[in-house]
C-alpha cells in the first residue's frame, strides 16, 4: 500500500511539473469588422500583428479598469458642431503567473467637424491630439510625429441622430527615446457610441 501511495505522490509531481513546463500558443486575435453601428469597437494590426483590447489587469485590490475607455461627445457645447475623440485601450495577457504582454493604446483628436481625414499632431495641437503605444515590459512609449510620417484618423460616421463615430487610422509610431525605433499602426478601425455633452 505505501508502494502504490508513493508512486501515485510521484505520478501527481511529475503531472505537475510538465504542466507548469506547458507552451501555450499564442491568442489568434482578429480584427473586428469594420462596422458603423456603434459596437464599441477598436483594432489595428501593429507591426503585421493584430492588435485588440484584451485581458484585464488589476493595479490594487479595488482598481481593475475595462480594456477599453472612450469618449466620443460634442466639443464644447450641447449644440456645438465640433467633435473629439478620446480613446484609451489595453492589451493584458498573463500565461500561468507571468505577464506576457502589458500594452496600452491612446488616441484623442479634438475638433473633428465632419466626415473626412484628420492628422495627429500633438506638437500643435497643445499635447490634445495623439497617438500612442506604450509598451509596459520593455518600458518602451512610442508616440505619433507628424514632421515624420502622419498619423491619420479618418472619420467615416458621425452621426448625431443614432450617437456614431467611426472610422480608420494608421500611421507610424516613434519610440520618444529612440526615433529609430517605430512601430507600424495599419488597418486601425473603430465605432463608438457617442456621449451626450
């Protein structure tokens, strides 16, 4: 009987250990659809690599945001004919114990005024308009810089009736500490359901 217990104990250890030595395969994302409906959506593919809010992460016992905060509203007044844009995503994913990626996406683009595109440029727009990715592992922020390549936001809906903005993006991203260092934002799309004022 001690034979069989102590083989059992072995079988279980062993069992263990060559599950906490287990690859997992990496998360197929997929781009959500490019829809205007108001879904609540946001993706791009980032350096050929689909990019999408996922996970959740908890800073603290009580803090635990949603992977995605936005806020699509009329800039300044109820009546107003101006529009912004602010939106911040996160990408969480923890295999076992450890944290395999830990990224955040923002976007803000105020005075939007109809359909059409826009350009990021927050060296003139006062810090307002932007894009960035920060990368928390590598300690790594990589913002938009329109004196480069343009980071573009085009808006495709923007109705007042039903609350929608949606639209695309794309466009390059520096590293702020090394501008040979980028990152390629491409087939970036989202639809919101807009504030009220």
């Amino acid at each position: 009987m001690k034979k069989i217990f102590q083989f059992l104990a072995l079988l279980v250890c062993c069992s263990i250990f060559f599950a906490c030595k287990k690859d997992y395969p990496e998360l197929d994302f997929k781009l959500p659809e490019a829809t205007k409906s108001g879904d609540n959506t946001i993706g791009f593919v980032k350096n050929n690599k689909v990019w999408v809010n996922y996970g959740q992460y908890c800073a603290g016992l009580f803090y635990c945001p949603e992977n995605l905060d936005w806020t699509a509203r009329r800039m300044e007044a109820p009546d107003s004919a101006e529009f912004g844009l602010w939106v911040h995503a996160y990408k969480f994913i923890r295999e076992k114990e450890n944290v395999k990626t830990k990224e955040s996406f923002m976007m803000s683009k105020v005075y939007i005024n109809g359909l059409g595109e826009y350009i990021i440029d927050r060296n003139n727009s006062g810090q307002r308009d932007l894009a960035e990715l920060q990368d928390d592992l590598a300690t790594k922020r990589y913002v938009d810089n329109a004196q480069r390549v343009p980071f573009k936001i085009n808006i495709t809906k923007l109705d007042t009736v039903n609350q929608i903005m949606s639209g695309n993006f794309s466009g390059v991203l520096y590293n702020e500490k090394n501008v040979l260092d980028s990152v390629v934002i491409e087939s970036g799309r989202f639809d919101f359901k807009m504030s009220s004022y």
